[in-house]
C-alpha cells in the first residue's frame, strides 16, 4: 500500500468510528436501566405462548389433510393379519402379469415348435393344402369386391 | 447456598457495568427495534442468571455476553416466523408481534449512519457494530458471530465498502 492510500484508509476509519461513537452516545442515552430490563414485565408479545386457538386449528387442518391423502393406502398397508407386506407382493404379482398390447407382433409362427419337442409323427404346424386357384391370380383379384361386382 | 447468591451478586455487576453496551448490541441484532432489544437482553439476562448459559471463562466475560446476546435474538426471530406462520395457516393476523416501536431519537448524521447499516448484510453490520462500535479486534469479533476469522475479515472489509459507498464519498461529514 502506498503512504497516501493509507493515508486515506485510515481517514476513511478515523469517520466511521466518529460516527459509530455519535451513534453509541445517542443509543446509550436511549438504554433503559438494567434492573428495569431484567425485571420488567413483558405483555405477551413475542415472547408469550402461541396462541392455542390458531395453532390448534392450523394443526387439525394439517392432519385432516394428511389423512385424506394417506388415509386409503395406509388402511392397505395396515391391515388386520397384519401382513404390511401384502401390498408388495400384490404390487408385484400386478406387474409380472402384466402383458403388453403388441406382443403378440413378436410371435413368429414357428415359435410354437420350439416350446416342448414334438412326438414323432405328429406335425408341429397344421399343412394347409395348396389352393389350386390361387395360381394365376393378379394382386388385383386378391383384393375384396366392395361392389359385388365379380361373379 | 451463600455462595451461589455472592456468585449471581458478582454476575449482576459485571453485567450491569456492560449493559449499555449490551443494549446497542441488542439493537444491533435487533434491527434498532428497541422494544426487541429491551426482550432478547432480558432473556439473555435471565439465561446467564438462571444458569442455562454458563461462563466458562474461555474467552472474556464481555465476548461470551454478546454470543448469547446474538443467539437468543437469533432464536427469538425464528419462532416469530413460526408463530407468523402458523397465524397466517389459521387464516389470522400474520403480524403477530410486529409492533411499530418507537425509534430511538437519532441526529440526522446517526440516523443516516443506522439506515446505512440497516442495509448491510446481517454479518456485516454485525461485524462493523462490533469492531467500529464496541472497540472490539476482529478476532473477537469473530468469536461472538460464532465464525472464523478469515470469514469476519471478510464481511468486515466488504461491509466497510458498501458502508462508504452507500454513505458516499464527496461528503468527509458522516
């Protein structure tokens, strides 16, 4: 720090514990006795108890709240045989059951074969017979006949 | 049994000779609420007479008055909060307790100085109070705030600045 900036902190601490001490003086004049602090009598302002009324009801508001929310599932979990594990493992059985709707997209047909190893002899997939008419037919003539026009 | 009242006799003259310090440390955690002050020092007061804060003598008599100056208006503006809280779920008056207490009557150049500081940082104003107000070094300080003092050093000189900025620099009169 150079002579002159020091200079000016000190100033600069030199006013502010002038008016630290200006503001001490007053305050000091302003203090009340100490006996008086110590044995005087406080109205119930913050120091007094809470007011029953209003914490009683802001507290039965909370446990009415509560218990409408968690009243359901804690009935579950407390129940008579008092198993609380019931609901885990009925959450669990739910789950396992649980089958998507587009499963039945990744069933490949010759799935079935490989579920158990067939008898001899018997067939696996059903032979369906050829259709000798389906030789010859243009993708047109598979399509349906909204009109009824074909014979 | 003599004792102990000899032992309080001695506790309430040392305190009696710090109480007017005690009381501009009390306003100073207080916000200058003087009636808030007059309540944290007489239970601060009561704390160490009663025996539920006791001195150990660790640190001097005057340092460990103002801790528990601090704590106790600390505490007591906690559970105003709660006590508001609870008043405004019951749908009543959440100022419970705010009471437009009379200022202390202040010089403009004081008054200037208080709002000043009103505006600082709790930790700051604390720190300024004690070191700028109460004469004392910032390790003392420190102890009273309950912080390190790096931590004290700290506030001190960022409240020293914003102080002179607030309460401006062309004017050597504050």
């Amino acid at each position: 720090m150079v002579k002159g900036e020091r200079g000016n902190a000190m100033d600069e601490e030199g006013q502010l514990r002038q008016a630290f001490e200006r503001l001490r003086e007053e305050e000091r004049r302003a203090a009340p006795s100490f006996d008086h602090v110590v044995n005087r009598r406080r109205p119930d302002r913050l120091t007094g108890r809470p007011r029953i009324g209003a914490l009683g009801f802001a507290a039965a508001v909370a446990l009415v709240l509560l218990l409408a929310l968690a009243g359901p599932r804690l009935g579950r979990l407390l129940t008579p045989d008092g198993d609380t594990g019931s609901l885990a493992v009925e959450l669990q059985a739910t789950s396992t059951m649980w089958r998507s709707p587009t499963d039945f997209l990744l069933e490949r047909p010759q799935a079935r074969a490989w579920r158990g190893i067939p008898a001899i002899g018997r067939r696996v997939l059903p032979i369906v017979p050829a259709d000798p008419a389906w030789r010859g037919r243009t993708d047109d003539s598979d399509r349906e006949d909204p009109g009824g026009t074909r014979s | 049994m003599e004792t102990r009242s000899q032992a309080r006799n001695e506790l309430e003259t040392e305190l009696t000779r710090h109480h007017q310090a005690s009381f501009g440390w009390a306003l100073s955690c207080c916000q200058g609420d003087e009636a808030e002050a007059a309540d944290v020092l007489q239970d601060a007061y009561l704390k160490l007479l009663d025996g539920r804060a006791r001195f150990e003598g660790r640190s001097s008599l005057r340092t460990f008055l103002f801790g528990v100056i601090r704590r106790t208006a600390q505490e007591r503006r906690r559970k105003r909060r709660l006590r508001r809280a609870a008043a405004w779920a019951a749908g009543g008056d959440s100022r419970i307790g705010e009471d437009p207490s009379q200022a202390i009557l202040r010089s403009v150049e004081s008054a200037r100085v208080a709002t000043a500081l009103g505006r600082l940082s709790s930790r700051q104003r604390q720190v300024l109070h004690l070191v700028f107000y109460q004469d004392m070094t910032i390790e003392e300080a420190a102890t009273v705030m309950g912080t390190s003092v790096g931590t004290a050093r700290t506030h001190y000189e960022r409240g020293k600045k914003r102080l002179r900025t607030m309460l401006g620099p062309d004017e050597p009169r504050w």
